[in-house]
C-alpha cells in the first residue's frame, strides 16, 4: 500500500480559518495537479470533520481523466473513505452519493441505528473499540484492493496516520496568504509531537501559481 498525504496549508500553516469553512487556498494549476492525484489513485481519504466542515465530493472533476479511468478496467472516480468513529456521516453527504464507491471506517462504539442508516450508501469497515484503528482500518482497505490512497486531510486524521506510521509521502501547496488564528485547523493537529518527530525528506519543492509545491517523504 501507498499513502499520500495531499494539503493546502496557508503561508503561516492553517488549512482553513478558525470557523473551519473551506477556504480556497490552491490556484488553478494546483487544483488540476490534485485532479490528477485523484484520478491516480484507488481511494481519496478523509477524516469525518472534513466531510462535516466542507461537504465535499472527492471525485476527478476532469472528464478525460475519468474516461482514462474506465480504459483501464478502473471506476471512473476513486472510492472515497470517511474515518467516521461514531458513523456521524449524514447519509445525505455528498460523499455518500452514487458517483463513487464509498467506505466508513467506523468503531466498534457507532450506534447501531446510524450504521444501519448509512450501509445502503456505503461499505461499512469496523475497527478500533472507541476511535477507528487506523492500521487496522487500513489493512482492511488493502484487502478490498484499495492500494494507491491518497489522504486530503484534515489535520487530525494526518496527524493520527503520521503517528501510526502510516504516511508515505507528504505533498503539501504552500499558498499565498495568513489565515492566523490559534483555533484554526493546521496540517498536524492532534495531540503534536514531544519527541520522536516524524523526520521528513524533500524531495521536490516547485513554484505553483502564486505558492510553493513541496514534496517530502517520510523516514520511519
Ligand atoms: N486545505 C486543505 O487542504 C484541507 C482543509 N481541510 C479543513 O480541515 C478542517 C477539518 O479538519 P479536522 O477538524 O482536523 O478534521 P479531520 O477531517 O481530520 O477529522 C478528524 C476526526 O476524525 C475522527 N477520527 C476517527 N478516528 C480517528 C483517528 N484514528 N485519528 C484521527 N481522527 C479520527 C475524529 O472524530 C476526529 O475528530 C476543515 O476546516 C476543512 O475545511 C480539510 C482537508 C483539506
Ligand atoms: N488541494 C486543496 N486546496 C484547497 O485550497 C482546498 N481548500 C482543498 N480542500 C480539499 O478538497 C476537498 C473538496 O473536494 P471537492 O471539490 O468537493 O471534490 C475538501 O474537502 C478538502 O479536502 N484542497
């Protein structure tokens, strides 16, 4: 398995304000790159606070990418993945809808209504008692095939997949602006480090519309 962490963060390190709305921090030639990674990849995934804050839909908005896709045998969009504890999901999220295949990786703890709620939209992956078990979760996607992941955040799911060791590569777009605040989401929220810090490698670092592109893996 392959896991790719993809951000925007602004100059001062936030993914989004203090209200936690999406901001638009990427340009055009940044959100076609993303594209691409979308189209690349066997699944998109995100934490439940990212698809609670941004509704998003996670598909390859391109439309020769996805009739590339189809050529070659694959769906024309990724499967997304939602890491959802307590299957908070609304079932009239984008994300459930019928474009893409969707997993929710839940713990043991979701209430059973809202599972049953949701598991006509979506493969449901038990793992972990209270808070999904990331490792296991994953192993459990690698199982149903999902190897290329490509994981958009938000900055406590990152933080956990650093924390487990789970994170490949790291590719975040450096945008042109301060978003400030001390409550706003930053690329690795969480608890933070004290020591043993994940030690990261540059591999390529690129001016992309008005910011910077840089990629780095990760040394375990
Ligand atoms: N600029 C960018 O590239 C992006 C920005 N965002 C922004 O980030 C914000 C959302 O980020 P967050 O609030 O950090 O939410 P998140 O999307 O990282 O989800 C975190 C939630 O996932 C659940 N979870 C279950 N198991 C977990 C585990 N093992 N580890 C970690 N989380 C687990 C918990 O309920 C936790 O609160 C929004 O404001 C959104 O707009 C989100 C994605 C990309
Ligand atoms: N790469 C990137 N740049 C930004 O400026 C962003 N705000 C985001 N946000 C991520 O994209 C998701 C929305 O995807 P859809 O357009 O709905 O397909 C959003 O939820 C964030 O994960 N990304």
């Amino acid at each position: 398995m392959n896991v790719v962490v993809n951000a925007a963060m602004s100059a001062d390190g936030k993914l989004s304000s203090r209200r936690r709305e999406q901001v638009t921090i990427s340009g055009s030639e940044d959100f076609e790159r993303v594209d691409r990674l979308r189209a690349d990849s066997d699944a998109v995934v995100v934490g439940i606070g990212t698809v609670l804050a941004d509704d998003p839909r996670l598909t390859v908005k391109d439309r020769d990418r996805r009739e590339r896709r189809l050529e070659n045998g694959e769906p024309a969009n990724p499967a997304r993945v939602v890491v959802d504890s307590n299957a908070r999901t609304p079932p009239d999220a984008r994300i459930v809808d019928e474009q893409a295949e969707t997993y929710l990786c839940v713990s043991e703890n979701a209430p059973v209504e809202r599972r049953m709620n949701l598991s006509d939209r979506a493969t449901l992956v038990t793992a972990g008692e209270k808070r999904v078990d990331l490792l296991r979760a994953f192993a459990m996607l690698q199982q149903n095939g999902l190897e290329r992941l490509m994981v958009e955040g938000g900055g406590e799911l990152i933080f956990s997949l650093l924390e487990n060791g789970l994170v490949d590569e790291l590719t975040v777009f450096v945008g042109p602006q301060i978003i400030g605040g001390r409550d706003a989401p930053t690329l690795a929220d969480g608890d933070g480090f004290v020591e043993n810090f994940p030690e990261l490698s540059l591999e390529e670092l690129e001016k992309v519309d008005d910011g910077v592109l840089l990629r780095w893996t990760v040394q375990y």
